[in-house]
C-alpha cells in the first residue's frame, strides 16, 4: 500500500482554493490539476509498504508528542523553478513547528528503516503538474525549458499574491494513495492528534 503523513484542510481554506483554480485553470490547460477535496501538506512520503509495516508506522506515529500551530496559506510558486516549472503549488507558512514536526515524523519513520529525507521540508500545498514528464519538484538531469506554465506565470504576475486564510493545524493523518488514470485518490488511515 502506498501511504504518506500529511496535515488536511479546513474546509473555508478548501472552499478559496477552489475558487482561486477555477480561475486560473485555463492558462496552464495541458497541466495535471489537482482536486480540491485532494489537498493536503506532506510532512513525509512514505512509499509503498506492506499491511504490517502500515501497523508498525501507525504505532511508531502514534507514539509522537507534538504543539499544535497556525498555518498561513497565500502565495504561489513554481518547482522546480521559472524557467522549467514541473508544480504549481500554494506556500503554507506554518513557522518553525511545522518543520519540527516534519522533522520528528521523519526521525521517527527512520527508527523503522524508512530512508530519511535528503532535502530540507518546503512546506506546501500542490495544485497542479506539468503536463508531461515525472512531475518531480526537484531538479532532475536534463531538465529543460518547461512552458507548461508560462502562461500561467504570466497572468499571475500581473496579480497580487493571493491570501487563502489560516487555521490551527490540531492533528496530522497516516494517508493510503491509490493511483488512478483520473488522479490519485487519498483515504486517512489513521490521525494523530497535536496538543
């Protein structure tokens, strides 16, 4: 089973996102775009597990002593960069606690042989891919030119940068991921409650 640890949304935050793709959809029209009921801030993609390693994460995750905190959802970006832009996602600023709790999910699921990160977390919230190509956020050999999101890039910079709300992060979620021809599906596991 494919699974990962993310932090949901409120539904408000949900609802301004939505509004926000259906406005901009039409100027990146090749692009992978997102749901809205599909959004969430990875903490830690896991991979591929087997039933009784998914058992042992839950404990291992349930075993995590954590603040909850405010995060700030507004503005935009592109990875892995401009000029060969693969995502279009919107930044979560969630100050240092929730790259602290990144970190301890991260040191934690290493205690049960689950690689650590090699990259420092980017907290954010992804809304579309490029059309074509791994959809990677990071730099990959050979990479090129993207114009997946030119136009995109284009109107957005002549806009202010968006404001999508805040809320208090109060539990973060053991997620299945089911790949699918019209998108991947996410199914909470099990969730982790922040103090």
């Amino acid at each position: 089973m494919r699974i990962f640890v993310a932090l949901d949304i409120d539904d408000a935050i949900r609802t301004r996102i939505a509004r926000f793709l259906d406005g901009v959809r039409e100027f990146a029209p090749d692009a992978r775009w997102v749901r809205p009921e599909s959004l969430h801030v990875t903490l830690k993609f896991i991979g591929e597990k087997s039933e009784d390693d998914v058992e042992r994460v839950k404990q291992a995750l349930g075993m995590i002593a954590a603040d909850g905190f405010e995060i700030n959802f507004r503005g935009y970006g592109f990875f892995p960069g401009l000029r060969a832009s693969r995502v279009f996602w919107i930044g979560s600023e969630g100050g240092g606690r929730m790259a602290s709790l990144a970190a301890t999910v991260d040191e934690t699921l290493a205690q049960l042989n689950i690689p650590k990160e090699t990259h420092a977390f980017n907290a954010h919230l992804t809304l579309a891919r490029g059309g074509g190509g791994s959809g990677s956020p990071r730099w990959r050999k050979g990479d090129g030119p993207n114009r997946s999101f030119q136009r995109l890039q284009e109107k957005l910079a002549a806009l202010p940068a968006p404001e999508f709300g805040r809320m208090t992060a109060r539990e973060f979620f053991l997620y299945r991921s089911q790949l699918s021809p019209g998108g991947s599906k996410y199914t909470k596991l099990a969730g982790f409650a922040l103090h």
